[in-house]
C-alpha cells in the first residue's frame, strides 16, 4: 500500500489503525496477543470508500493470560531469549520480555504503524545491524511524527 500510494490521507490511515483496534479489542478480549503488527499484517480489502482492514499473520500470536480456547493452549511456546518481531515496529517492553509480551505491545505496534502509514517512515531513522535497531529502540527517542508530517491534528498526536 506504501510503496504504491505513499503516505496515506490523515482520515484513510485513521480509519484502517481504528479498524485494526476493533481486531485488537476482539483478540485481546479472548486472551491473544498478537506480536507482530506492521503495515504488511494489514490487508485492506475493498479498497476505496467502502474499505475494511483485517489483521493478518496471527503466527506469532501468543495466548497472554491462562486461557483455554478449544482445549489448546499457545502459552510457552516462545523460548526464553527468543524474539520474532518485525523490528520498526516492536515495543520496547516486547524486546526485553517477549514470551510474556502482554496487549499494550500490540498497542504501541498500532502506533508505529499508523505514525509510517502517515509519514511512509519508521519511529527511527534505523541502522542497518538488527542488534543497533534493538538498542535504538530501547534507549532512544523516537523522531516526532511532526518533523515528518507537520500536518497531524493534535487530536491524532495526543492519541498516538
């Protein structure tokens, strides 16, 4: 969608990350978190006036709290140390505790998503080495979606 169209309208990015939440509000409600929310995991169908986002790729989705769905139970399965994220898009809590990453990562990825929906950039002005976008992500800053796009309402920047 980026690559074709560029940043995206303020109401069109807007309306997708609020259907995405619906998603959110519906997964976390039965126990899931999803982990690895991006641009990518939001497939758009209809495109136009009448589109509809759905959130894909729940292959690295997680049950968070001790809930049974159908007698099976997704906790554990992440190794200790493990991480299977896309980086841009990762909360810093999910970077030091992946296996217990709880609904506010989700989250905090909704926000990274929709700030590059918006901009057609990441939070950071990433190095190349996974392991300096990690510490980046941890230690730094993020760059205000104002330098990139000055015409966010402040509506949207407090939301966001």
């Amino acid at each position: 969608m980026l690559k074709a169209e560029g940043p995206l309208p303020i109401p069109r990015a807007v309306r997708l990350i609020c259907q995405l939440l619906e998603a959110f509000d519906f997964a976390h409600s039965k126990g899931f978190v999803h982990r690895d929310i991006k641009p990518s995991n939001l497939l758009v169908a209809n495109p136009g006036s009448d589109e509809n986002a759905h959130l894909a790729d729940f292959g690295l989705a997680k049950v968070y709290q001790d809930s049974r769905l159908s007698g099976f139970s997704m906790t554990g399965l992440t190794k200790t140390g493990e991480l299977c994220c896309s980086y841009p898009y990762v909360a810093p809590e999910q970077i030091t505790n992946y296996r217990d990453t709880l609904p506010s990562a989700d989250l905090y990825s909704a926000g990274a998503t929709l700030y590059h929906l918006l901009t057609g950039h990441y939070i950071f002005d990433f190095p190349k080495r996974p392991e300096q976008q990690l510490l980046m992500i941890l230690q730094d800053p993020h760059i205000p979606i104002t330098q990139r796009r000055p015409d966010i309402p402040g509506a949207i920047l407090g939301a966001m």
